[in-house]
C-alpha cells in the first residue's frame, strides 16, 4: 500500500473484494443496471425531439424507469447493508 491509501480505505477494499456473492444476484443487479442505463437514454433521446405524439413516449418511459429504480435502489441497499455486517 502506498502512503495514499489510509487503512480504512484499505479495509473496506479488502472488505469489498474479498465478498462473493451468488451468480445469479450479480446477474440480476447487472441486467437492472443495464437496463435503467439504457431506458434512461432512449428517454432523453426521445425528449430531444418534438411532438405530441415523442410527450406520450415520455410519459411512458417513466412509468417504465421507474419500477427499475426502486428495484436498483433495493440492490444498492442491500449490498451496502450486507457489507456492512
């Protein structure tokens, strides 16, 4: 370790890399990761253009997005939580 790296940085990476979780759970935060990341840009592409028709699209991406927040919001708390214990 450098003298850049205080020990409780150092602990926490340690923390980190040394747990595992199940393939599937990692799967499941990869594909809603994925997913918010591209719903949100189809979202911003559709709203740069005009049109009554581009407003519903809109409308719809949210009601989209947002189940797949909550769910991203979930995995983020419980990794935290669980490196934590």
């Amino acid at each position: 370790m450098t003298a850049t790296v205080n020990p409780l940085t150092a602990d926490a990476l340690a923390q980190i890399t040394s747990h595992t979780y199940s393939p599937l759970s990692i799967a499941i935060g990869a594909i809603v990761t994925i997913l918010i990341i591209v719903l949100l840009i189809h979202k911003e592409v559709v709203r740069s253009t005009s049109g009554a028709r581009f407003d519903e699209w809109v409308r719809t991406m949210n009601i989209a997005v947002l189940p797949l927040l909550v769910a991203f919001g979930l995995i983020v708390v419980t990794r935290m939580v669980d490196l934590t214990r």
